[in-house]
C-alpha cells in the first residue's frame, strides 16, 4: 500500500515493534492503547487520509488472542476518533468478508451482516464505531489478498510458495470458500477512492474465481509448476463421528466498486500471471 501511495502522496507509516525503512515513505513509532502518543503523532501529521490497516485477518488467531485482536479492530478506531474529531481526516477501515455466516456467499454491500466467528464480531464492532463516531469514512471489505510479504513478514502467498520449493506437505480447507484478491487490485482500489468525493459508505472488493483454500493452493501448484500431491485437504475434526463440517462460502460481489469507480476485478490465473512478473526465484 505505502509503494503504491508514495507516487502522489506524502506517506506516514506506522509501526508497532519492528521498524521498516522504505524511499519516499517516513515510518512512525505507534501504539494504538497510548491514546496521549496517539493524538501526539496525528496532531504532528494533520493527514488527509488515514488507512487503518492493523490488525490479523485470522479467525484463528483471533480466537487466540482475543482481547490483542479486539484492541486493533474496534480499540484502535475508538482510539483515533477522538483526535479526528477536530481534523476531519478521510478514514478508510480495511474489513474483511467474516461480518458474513458465509451461509450463501457472492455477498453485496447491502447484505445483512451475522458474523459467525469472533474476528467477525471484532470487525463489525469495529465498523460501527467508525459508523458512529466519523464523518467522512469508507468500510472496505476485502477478501483474502494474494501477493508477496514487505520482506519482514511473509505473507500466506510466500510462506505456499517455500513449503512447496521445499516439498512440504500443505493442508488446506475444502469447506472455506472465498472470493480471492490480488494486493495490486485492493491499492489500485483505495487510491480511487482517496481521490474520489466517495464518503460514508461500504465498498466490498473480491476476485472473479471463488474456490476453497484447497482449490487455491491446487490452482497455485499447477500454476507455479510445484508437485500438485504436496496439497492435502485438511481432516474433518467430527468426521469420524458422522457430523459433516458445512461448507462457508464468504466470497464477495465487487459489482458495485468495479462499476462506480472503475477498478478491475481479476480472475485467479490472471493474479497469477501478474504476482508472477514479480517473482524472485527462490
């Protein structure tokens, strides 16, 4: 996102514990539970636009850390309202497709929200803060992105990529479906959007292909010319007890973003190809 951003705009990042160091883009020490600092550095920095992209998008994860998870998702826009009160900053929350059961899929904005995880329930607390509490937002629900890490931090696409160089084993869900996304795609998005009078509303952006995780990483292995038989599909936990694990589909319906801003939607053999061109070999 700071890449993309840095071409029109002074960009200020922000870090938690571990520093990064990017041309064109000033990183700052941040700590969203320290509501003095908070205020401090935004005051400092009087930005048009903020992005607030922290937190972990794994319901795992989530589940683990609850009150860690609950502090970036709902604590950090409770955190910022306060200072953006007085300046009155674009705000764009990054949310994800778990607000949604996942009962039917291909969800459009206006789709009746029923989390059925606890990181969907952090997210929706999270939007309705920023519902209730700011006056120029954008919601920007995402599926999952595909993409390389910052080089710090491997992303789920990296970390495929060297279990398979490796010829690790790979288990993956059949019963999680989602409506994958390039990265490319997501920031080629929030630059319309900063540009754009858009405000108050939810934006939902997936890609064209909906498969399961499994499907994906099969997809991937053949794509990228790994071993297909390193990719497994993960053990039912009731199986044996004859409960059959249902099948969540939380892919998103991008119709609206493609049409009123004019971004692209891709299908998955088109991320492939473009992630691609990007590739170091391993």
């Amino acid at each position: 996102m700071a890449l993309r951003l840095r071409e029109s705009y002074k960009v200020f990042a922000t870090y938690y514990k571990h520093p990064m160091s990017m041309s064109g883009v000033t990183y700052l020490p941040f700590n969203i539970d320290n509501r003095n600092w908070v205020k401090r550095v935004l005051y400092t920095i009087q930005p048009d636009v903020i992005i607030y992209a922290a937190g972990h998008d794994s319901p795992e994860w989530a589940s683990k850390n609850e009150r860690r998870a609950t502090i970036h998702h709902e604590g950090g826009p409770a955190a910022l309202s306060s200072t953006t009160d007085v300046l009155q900053p674009k705000f764009i929350y990054l949310s994800n497709p778990f607000v949604f059961d996942g009962s039917r899929g291909n969800y459009h904005e206006n789709d009746t929200v029923l989390p059925g995880n606890s990181l969907g329930k952090m997210k929706i607390g999270g939007e309705n803060i920023i519902r209730s509490k700011y006056l120029n937002y954008i919601i920007l629900r995402s599926s999952p992105l595909l993409g390389r890490g910052n080089g710090f931090s491997f992303s789920a696409f990296d970390q495929l990529r060297i279990q398979l160089d490796r010829n690790i084993r790979c288990d993956f869900s059949e019963k999680e479906i989602h409506s994958f996304a390039p990265v490319f795609g997501l920031c080629d998005l929030v630059v319309r959007l900063v540009d754009s009078g858009i405000k108050n509303r939810v934006i939902h952006y997936g890609g064209l292909t909906k498969l399961s995780y499994y499907e994906f990483a099969k997809a991937f292995a053949k794509h990228f010319k790994y071993n297909p038989e390193l990719i497994a599909p993960k053990a039912q936990i009731f199986k044996d007890s004859g409960y059959e694990e249902p099948t969540l589909d939380y892919s998103l319906n991008s119709s609206h973003a493609i049409e009123t801003l004019k971004v692209k939607s891709f299908l998955l053999e088109e991320c492939f190809d473009l992630i691609q061109k990007q590739l170091i070999p391993l």
